[in-house]
C-alpha cells in the first residue's frame, strides 16, 4: 500500500508527460504502473482496462483512478484522479483567461506536432505490449482483427459499443463448459459508493436557477452518457455550449486539449471558465467536477464486484474477448486520430520510427524521447 502523497506524485508525473488522448494514457500506465512500479498485475489491468471499456465516462481517468484505488483506497484513487487531471486543468484554464494571445505563438504548432509523434509512438507501444498479452491463440488475434476492422470503417460509439457486446457474448459462448467452483471471493455491493452516486446524482441534477448550476447539470450529463472518451463528448458539449461560444472559440479549445497531456475531458475545465468569464475560475472547476464525476463514481461502485466476478472462469473469458476487442480498438485509434495526425510527410514516420528503438530497445526514459522529439521538431521549424 502507498500513502495518498505518493500516488499523487505518481500521477502528477503522468499527468505532465502523458499526451495523446485516452489510447496512449493506457499505454503510459501500463508501462508506470505493470511494468516499472509493478503496483499492480497485468492480470489486474487487464481487468481495469475491460471495465473501463463498459462504463461511461473517461476511460483513462477511470483505469487512473482505479489504480489508485486499489494501491491506497478511496484517498489514493482521489490523489491519483487528481495528479493526472491537475496538469491539464491548470493549462486549460490558463488557455481560456489568455484566449487569443496562444494561438499566436511562432512555435506553438511545431510543439503541437511533436507531441501528437511522441504520442503515436506510445500509443504503438501500447499496442504492441497488450497484444502480447491479451492476444495469445489465433481466436483472440482473430478477435482483435475483427475488432480493428470494423472501428476503422465505421468509427463511432455505436460501432464501439456493438463490438464490445459482439465480444463478450463471444467470450460467453466460449466459456459456457467452465465451471465456477474455484471462485472463492464473495460478491459484494458498494453501499457508500451507490449512496454517493444518488445523492450527488439528484443534487447536481435537481432544477437550478443559477448559471454555475445549469452548467454543472450539463456537464454531469454528459460525462455519464457518452461512452468512447474526449472525442466522442466533444458533439455534446458543443450542444450544451454552443450558445456561449463561437465555434472559433469552441474549436480551439478541443485542438488544445488533444495538445495537452493529460485527459481530454478538461476541454470541460476550458468550456466552463468561457462559458462564465466572469466567475471563469469557479466555473472551471465546476465544469471539471461535473464531467469526471459520474464515471469515477461508477468505477468506486464496480471496482470491487467487477474483480470478484472476474474470478469465475466464464466471466474471465469475457474479460479475455473483452481484452483482446480492446487491442483491436486500440490499434484502430492508432490510426485514426492518432497516426493520421501526426504524420502528414515521410520525415514524421522517420522521427516516430528512431523513437519507438530509442523507447523500446534502448529504454530510453520517456521524458528523455519527449525532449528529443520536441528538440528536431524546433530545429526544424527555424
């Protein structure tokens, strides 16, 4: 067990190094947390990773906050939501005081360029590594393939959504013959964690006359009904903020917050201190609540079942046809938005290739390969 002041240094480091949306996050955890820190087991992510891919809300927050969770109880999965998240809200709400002034900075889309490389690179590593694990017999390979190939023709939520449910039936079917007597772990439900899903549910929610207070509403809705992560909530949020906001306006914020580490879900922390600019700091942080707060409370509330279950043999071959749906989403994400990005001429795939020997064969450090990278993409823009 860790005390909540080392998770939360943990996560702050992540939350600073951690660009490229919720597909490279997953890869940076795993790297930190499995293979560095060893807080937790493949096995035990692997699991997280799955649950997070069936709730609404910020996978990545989600897989973040259940980490911390289970290495220090509900004050760590508070530290680590809040290390990961406070980098990227503090430039967010940085953005949105000086709108206007960062656009016009010579090198900001050189910057911009380079961290979209170093996040190709770790979101491929990702890749790699969890195909590794979740891919193990021909099935699961065919699995993942199935998976990729329908997300990249038709890449929405409901494609996500329909594949996840096509997987687990899969892993059902398969492991119907398997018996249960070794599950050893009782179910158990969460009672402080559903109290809290209800009570804070029907607050936030309640009819409000306040400005601050509709704006939470929105948010709170819109972090617990979409599922796929920052870019599938960008359409709603628009909708909740499009009478606030020009598009110029809104259309900066989600290029900014694909540009800074940490989770997309902070463009919420940007949209809320524009959509008030008079109380913007109070607004920000509201906003920021309100978005996260629906899907780690969903993660409080099944975490403990969910790895209960996980023990019985045909609810692990879901989990295992869950996992290796997960790689084929993840290699899809690779592509589209993260590869077709960053690459826009054969240079990048040059620079992205000598990353990934320098990552994976030298074991350079990534802050190491971030520097690098940044490094060429400023030399080259003088």
């Amino acid at each position: 067990m860790s005390n909540p002041l080392q998770i939360f240094y943990q996560f702050l480091k992540l939350g600073l190094l951690s660009f490229g949306g919720p597909a490279a996050h997953l890869g940076y955890f795993q790297r930190h947390f499995v293979s560095e820190l060893r807080w937790v087991k493949q096995g035990q992510y692997s699991q997280l990773v799955a649950l997070s891919q069936l709730l609404p809300g910020p996978g990545s927050s989600q897989v973040g906050f259940a980490i911390g969770y289970l290495r220090g109880g509900l004050a760590g999965g508070i530290a680590a939501f809040v290390g990961f998240t406070l980098p990227s809200f503090i430039i967010m709400l940085s953005l949105a005081l000086g709108y206007g002034q960062w656009q016009s900075w010579p090198m900001a889309d050189s910057i911009i360029s380079g961290l979209k490389l170093v996040a190709l690179v770790v979101v491929a590593d990702a890749v790699w590594q969890m195909s590794k694990q979740f891919c193990r017999d021909s099935a699961m390979w065919l699995l993942a393939a199935l998976a990729a190939a329908v997300m990249l023709v038709v890449p929405d939520v409901g494609a996500q959504m329909a594949v996840l449910l096509a997987a687990a039936c899969w892993g059902w079917w398969s492991g119907r013959n398997q018996a249960d007597e070794l599950v050893t772990s009782p179910l158990s439900l969460n009672w402080p964690a559903l109290a809290t899903l209800l009570a804070l549910t029907l607050y936030i929610l309640w009819p409000s006359e306040t400005a601050l207070g509709l704006l939470m509403a929105d948010f709170y809705q819109a972090g617990a009904l979409v599922f796929g992560g920052g870019h599938v909530v960008l359409p709603l949020l628009q909708q909740f903020a499009g009478d606030s906001l020009s598009s110029s306006e809104f259309l900066s914020g989600y290029a900014a917050a694909q540009a800074v580490p940490g989770p997309m879900f902070t463009v919420a922390t940007y949209l809320g201190a524009m959509s008030l600019p008079d109380d913007a700091v109070m607004a920000a942080g509201a906003t920021t609540i309100a978005i996260f707060l629906p899907g780690l409370l969903l993660m409080w509330l099944c975490i403990n079942s969910w790895q209960a279950l996980a023990q019985r043999p045909q609810v692990a071959a879901i989990v295992a046809a869950l996992n290796a749906a997960v790689v084929g989403l993840l290699f899809s994400a690779l592509y589209q938005p993260v590869f077709t990005s960053a690459v826009g001429q054969p240079r990048d795939v040059a620079i992205a290739l000598v990353a990934m020997v320098l990552l994976r064969q030298f074991r350079w450090p990534l802050l190491a390969v971030i520097t690098l990278v940044l490094g060429i993409f400023l030399l080259l823009a003088l």
